[in-house]
C-alpha cells in the first residue's frame, strides 16, 4: 500500500500547505474554540457579583504594589470596561493564544521534521520557503480565527450577565493579543524551522515570552529594568488600553513586525539547511 503524501488526498489540500495544516488541527482546533467561549461565559456570569463590590476591589489595588497594578493594567472593577481588562485581556486570553501560537508554531516545521514527513512533503515540487511560509499563514489563520472568536463571544455572552463593552474596542483588544501570540509563535516557526527541534522551538519562545512578560510588568518598578521595557513585546499589547479609547496602530504594527521578522529569519535559515531531503 502506497505511503500517503504529507499535503492529503485532497486535490485542494495538495495545492495548499496552509489548507493541510488546518486538516490537521480538524480535531483539536474545536476544543480550543469550545474552550475559549466556555472561559468568556464564565467570567462573563462572575461580572454581576463582581460589580457590587467593585469598590472593595479598587481600595485594595490602590493600595497594592506598582507592579500588581501594572499586572492587571489597574482597571476600575467598577466598570464592564476594567473587569475585562483584569479577568479576560491582561493574562487569560494572552496566554490562551501564546500557548497555542507558540505550540503550532513550533510544530509547523520541526514537527515534521521530528516524524519524519517532512522529506515526503519536501520531495514534492515546492519551495521551502512556500512550506514556511503557508505554515506561518495558518498560524496567523488560527490565531485570526481564536481571536474573532473571543470578540463574538464577549459580544454574544457578555449583554445577558449586564456586560456591555464596545464591539470596535474589543475588536482592538482583541487584534493586540492575536499578534502577540502570532509574534511568539512566529519566533517558535523560526526557531524550529533553524534546528528542527519543537521542544526547543517551543522552549525558547516560551522563555522569551515569560521573560518579556516578566520585563514589562517590573519595569515601572525597579529601576534598571525599566530601560529594557521598549524591547518587550507585552509593552505593546500592554501599555495602552483598547477598552478605554487607547488604541495605537503602532502598537499593532510592532508585533506584526516582530512576527513578520521571525519569518524572514525562518524562510532564509530553513533554505539554508542541509536537510539531506528534497
């Protein structure tokens, strides 16, 4: 019986390595759609309780350390626009589309590699950089699709529990933390796509995802730390708040650059390496 071929059967997914990638996510991808509306509900059923006490929570972070307060963007608990900022965009959604930005991202290339298909995909007539680069267009496609899904679910769960935020604020809140967990992601593509190793894509993001993290919280507060703060791509999710009018283009257009970077760098390495293959 012949081997299938790494892009499928299908005369479409045999065109598209982005479309193969997707087919492949057919089973795990719903779990974390299902899993992101199912956290939306339940902070969205936690706001009513939360916002009779909103005050008591506010006294607490005024007198909380700095860092605490740039932790969770000091929002008003009072407020629909700061119980979201506190619950659902300052760690949990982040780490949502991190985890698996950066998961996909490491697998993209170097999972192949480590199973032993990527010689299959690679003896077809494409280019390397084609394959890393459909790769990055379904990790931005799956990043896209988590996003979009974590703005309609806040639309759609929010009213009912009296949690009102404007859809084009959201919109923006929720643009920031795809690219960040396209930029992490990315960087993870070309990790793996320079050493064809996943657990160390994946090692590495992550580190430098927890350290950037770590660099933007801190920076307000200790001193030596704080002129590093520009390089930490949380500064850019972080620093200027969609829910409250605070938008900045720019800041959407440094992670893209970062993430669109980590792809230049994946396509020049992954040319370069002697693979032995195709």
């Amino acid at each position: 019986m012949a081997r299938e071929l790494p892009l499928g059967r299908s005369p479409l997914l045999l065109r598209s390595i982005a479309g193969k990638t997707f087919h492949d996510q057919r089973r795990s991808l719903p779990w974390w759609l299902g899993g992101l509306v199912a956290l939306v509900l339940m902070y969205a059923s936690f706001w009513p309780s939360v916002r009779t006490s909103g005050e008591r929570f506010n006294e607490f972070l005024r007198q909380a350390p700095s860092w605490v307060r740039d932790l969770i963007g000091s929002p008003d608990f009072a407020t629909p626009e700061g119980y979201a900022r506190s619950e659902l965009f300052a760690l949990t959604l982040p780490i949502v589309l991190l985890v698996y930005g950066i998961g996909l991202g490491a697998r993209a290339v170097a999972g192949e590699e480590e199973r032993g298909s990527l010689d299959l995909l690679l003896s077809l007539p494409v280019r390397r950089g084609r394959v890393v680069a459909e790769r990055f267009a379904a990790l931005a496609g799956g990043l896209l699709l988590l996003s979009a899904t974590a703005w309609a679910a806040i639309l759609v769960l929010g009213p009912p529990f009296e949690l009102r935020l404007d859809p084009a604020a959201v919109a923006a809140a929720c643009l920031l933390a795809g690219l960040l967990g396209l930029a992490f992601g990315s960087v993870a593509l070309a990790v793996g796509a320079a050493t064809g190793r996943r657990a160390r894509a994946a090692g590495v993001a992550g580190a430098l995802a927890l350290l950037s993290f770590l660099v933007n919280t801190f920076a307000t507060s200790v001193d030596w730390i704080r002129p590093l703060r520009w390089a930490s791509p949380f500064r850019y999710y972080a620093a200027h708040d969609p829910l409250l009018g605070a938008f900045r283009p720019l800041d959407a257009l440094v992670l893209a650059a970062i993430a669109a970077i980590a792809l230049a760098v994946a396509v020049a390495t992954f040319e370069r390496r002697d693979l032995g293959v195709g």
